[in-house]
C-alpha cells in the first residue's frame, strides 16, 4: 500500500515536470516568433528604405506585405500563448489544489 502511493507520487512529480519543460519550450518558441518578426520587419524596412532607384514595389503592396506578415505572426504568436496558458492551468491544479490525489506533494 505505501509503495503504490510513492509511485503514485513519483508519476505525479513526472507529470510536473513534463508539463515545466514544455511550459519552457512554448514560452521560447513564442519569443523566437517575436525576435524573427522584429527582424524581418526592420530588414524589409531598411530594404525599402534604402533603395535609391525608383521602387518597383509601391508603398501601399509594399504596407499590405507588411501588414499580412505581421497579421500571421500575430496569429501564430496568439496560437503559441493559448497553449503555454493551457499547459499553465495543468500546472496552477497541481499547486492549488487541496485534494491530495491530483496535488503535487
């Protein structure tokens, strides 16, 4: 009886840390879709920018690229958070619940 709720215990502290480390790789790839982003909106604006020739891509194709990339980062960025949140509740029920059979002890 006391080993089945030592490894009853261990599986739960297993669970845990399952779900820390892919808590860790969501939050990471969510700031990597925001570190590429940033970068590829300041490059194509130095791109534009720094043309001296007459531009063959006009101001507003150009805004509405600009805007439709950013408008799929957003979503796959808003994508990422859901999740990291989702995995974030799993482990709040693990440090606030009272019942001891789902508690992390």
């Amino acid at each position: 009886m006391r080993c089945g709720r030592r490894q009853a215990d261990y599986n739960r502290a297993e669970e845990y840390i399952t779900l820390r480390d892919e808590l860790r790789e969501l939050l990471t790839h969510s700031r990597f879709i925001l570190y590429v982003t940033s970068a590829f909106v300041v490059g194509a604006l130095a791109w534009y920018m720094g043309k001296s020739e007459t531009p063959y891509v006009g101001p507003a194709a150009f805004a509405f690229f600009l805007y439709a990339v950013l408008g799929l980062s957003c979503l796959i960025y808003i994508n990422s958070f859901s999740q990291a949140f989702r995995i974030g509740g799993y482990i709040a029920v693990f440090w606030e619940s009272r019942d001891p059979d789902i508690r992390l002890t």
